[in-house]
C-alpha cells in the first residue's frame, strides 16, 4: 500500500467517525429539544466542554443553532452589579 493510500484510507475513516458522531449529536438534539452542552455532552458521555466544542462546529455548518450563552464570570440569576435579579 502506497503512503497516499494509506492516507486516503485513514481520511475515510476519520469522516465515518465525524459522520457517526454528528449523527448521534444531531439525533440526542433534536430528541431532548432545547438543550445545554452539558446536557448534550451527559447523554453522550463527553463533558460539557467537549459537547459545546462539538455543537460548535455543527452551528459552523447551520446544522444547530445556539441560542443562549452566560458569561462564565456570572452565576446563573446574578445581574452585572452581582445583586440577585429578581423575577
């Protein structure tokens, strides 16, 4: 087997591997609906970091849309003064 071959060969494998997994990161999606990273990453196995690295790439090509993001400095509720917003 040539060296191009070999890379050709290990090419295909690699897209039968992004092709599986954006499978199943489109499938886990489109069951739960509105979902988190971290959701998606739990019900796949991957951190939240990984699933969001993920997503990310599927929201490069317009397969998902992202609709929310938090800056990482706040915790969920806290305004920008860092009083509790109250509903």
């Amino acid at each position: 087997m040539t060296i191009r071959a070999a890379r050709e060969q290990e090419g295909g494998g690699m897209t039968d591997w992004w092709s599986e997994l954006e499978n199943e990161l489109l499938s886990c999606v489109e069951e739960i609906g509105l979902a988190t990273p971290a959701e998606v990453g739990r019900r796949l196995g991957f951190s939240e970091t990984s699933a969001a690295s993920l997503l990310a790439i599927l929201v490069r090509e317009g397969k998902v849309r992202m609709c929310l993001v938090q800056a990482a400095s706040r915790t969920p509720g806290e305004s920008k003064a860092g009083s509790a917003e109250r509903a």
